[in-house]
C-alpha cells in the first residue's frame, strides 16, 4: 500500500499540485491574517488545518527525492 503512495508521489503532476496547494494555503493565510479582524480566528484555524496534510505531503515528497538522489 504505502508503495503505491509513494510512486504516486513521485509522479511529477502530483508533486506540482502539492506544491501549488501548499503555497496557494500559506499565502491565503497570510493575506487573511493581515486584512482580517481579530474576530477571524476560525478561517486562520481553517486554513491551517488544510496547510498541515499539504505540508506533511511536500514534506514527503522532498524526502523521497533525497532517498532517490542518494
């Protein structure tokens, strides 16, 4: 199972989509965090809990490339 995974993270559409999203996630948070009222606590919360699977994902990939490199 995880094999599988693992060769669908090496695809290079899947690792540009992570990429995109992690970045699309993180900057949304920083523009909401800026032009935001304190009293948006709950879309920051959002969308840090959509940033952390992305995160993990890239963190995944980033690692398999080191594996494959050495």
């Amino acid at each position: 199972m995880t094999d599988i995974a693992l060769t669908a993270a090496r695809a290079g559409p899947v690792q540009a989509t992570v990429l995109a999203l992690l970045v699309l996630a993180l900057s949304s948070r920083i523009v909401v965090q800026l032009t935001a009222r304190p009293a948006r606590r709950k879309t920051l919360r959002i969308l840090d809990m959509v940033a952390a699977p992305v995160l993990v994902a890239f963190v995944i990939i980033i690692l398999q490339r080191f594996r494959d490199l050495s």
